[in-house]
C-alpha cells in the first residue's frame, strides 16, 4: 500500500476554515457552536427582563389612552412615570402630573380578563406598547390631605383653601368645572382633575362614593416627568405656577 495515501487518509489536513483548535473544541463541547447562535436571543431576553425590572420599580412609559388630560397631553403620547418620586418621604404636591390606580376609588367593580391576555397586555403597558389596564389613571393634583377645594368662584374659578386658581394648562375653551363641589380633602388621599375638564371623569364624579371622589396616596404609581414620544413633543412635565400662593391647609397641615 502507497504510504503517502495512507497518511493523506487517515490524517487529513485541517481546512483554512477550521482550525487544529477549533476542530478539538467542536469536537469536545458539542454545545459550544450551538450556544453561540443562541447568543443574540439570550441577550435579548436578558435585555428584556432588565427593561421589565426598570419599569416595575424606577420609571415606567405609559400610554395616554384618552384626551382627559389635553392639551398638556395627548392621546398616543408616552410619559415616563417616575416610580421613585414618592417612594423616600416624599409626597404628591398640588400641580403634579400622577398616574394611579383607582381600583376602590374610581372604580367600584371587579375587572374580569383572561388571565393570559392580562399577562401580555400587563408585559406591552410596562413598555409603554400596549394600553394601560382600566382602573389606571392620569391626572392632575389639585388638592392634597387637609385642602379645602371648591368651585366655583364669582369668576369661574376653583378655589383651594380660599385662594383661587389660576388654570393656565386648561384645555382652551373649558371651563375649570360645569360641576359644584366643596369638599375638605381627606388626609392621606387626593383631589385629582383631568386638563381637560369637559372631557374628564376625574373626582368630581366620584363625589357621592366611598372616599368622595378622592384618591388614596398609596395607590398613586408614580408622577409623570417627561413626554417621550413623539418626539416632536419631547418636554418635561414640571408643577405650574398657579399653586404657589396657595395657603397651607387649616388643621393637622396648618
């Protein structure tokens, strides 16, 4: 037998593709190749859980379901909820932009869906992709624990602890409210009142249910900061001027 073909046979060379080392470690780690076309979907999901984590405990995008709140914001726009504003001792001040559930405040029924849909509807509303759930809200802060909130004025306007208001970030030709109130906010809860008052169902809808209308602090998920998409309507949401002069509230805050 012809020498040279037998070491040809037996002890071929190694292709310009794989190498003497490559071949040894393909041949010793079989998962080895496989784990590294699987990379790009491992870091995906790692990716993804880290964005999930973000926005159950830091900031969260949410979707602006409806024109409660224009013009400051509009259907479709994002904002990113800031989840730590009120975590460390802080509280929600008059003017704040909050998102909060209003499960036993705002909504008295139980809320069915399929325990699957809930899931991935709950996974796209923490991405800012999907709708929010229904018993979330957004509105504006106008009265905290021990305000005494009224409406209306001579001049139309809502009064909180004697002061009037002016509502600078109403909806151009909506009154500050066609509805009478007078109410002494409980301490602990919350006032809360959409832009655009003629087509919100905020508090003063609520005024002959448990709690009058009002909000507990606890269930607020965070204050809006900032308008992320569309781009074109980037800007921060900070507190307007109209609540400066406003006294504290008699009682426990005086």
């Amino acid at each position: 037998m012809d020498t040279d073909a037998q070491l040809t046979e037996r002890d071929p060379s190694p292709t310009p593709d794989q190498g003497p080392e490559q071949g040894s470690r393909s041949a010793r780690f079989p998962g080895w190749a496989a784990g590294l076309r699987h990379r790009p979907v491992t870091l995906l999901a790692l990716c993804l859980a880290f964005v999930l984590l973000l926005s159950a405990f830091i900031a969260q995008p949410f979707l602006i379901p409806s024109s409660s709140m224009e013009n400051t914001l509009q259907i479709g726009d994002r904002v990113l909820v800031n989840k730590l504003a009120y975590r460390f001792g802080g509280a929600p001040a008059r003017g704040d932009v909050v998102v909060f559930d209003g499960t036993g405040s705002f909504v008295h029924r139980e809320q069915g869906e399929n325990p699957v849909t809930g899931l991935l509807r709950g996974a796209g509303a923490a991405l800012g992709l999907a709708r929010p759930d229904e018993t979330d809200y957004v509105k504006r802060v106008i009265g905290i624990g021990g305000d005494h909130v009224t409406c209306c004025d001579k001049r139309g306007r809502i009064e909180v602890n004697g002061e009037p208001v002016n509502e600078a970030y109403l909806h151009p030709g909506d009154a500050p409210s066609s509805v009478d109130f007078d109410i002494v906010v409980p301490e602990g809860r919350l006032w809360v009142m959409g832009d655009h008052r003629a087509r919100s169902s905020d508090s003063r809808d609520h005024l002959g249910q448990p709690g009058g209308g009002t909000v507990p602090v606890d269930e607020v998920i965070g204050r809006a900061d900032l308008i992320t998409w569309p781009v074109s309507r980037w800007r921060t949401l900070g507190a307007p001027r109209a609540f400066d002069r406003i006294p504290a509230a008699a009682g426990p805050r005086g």
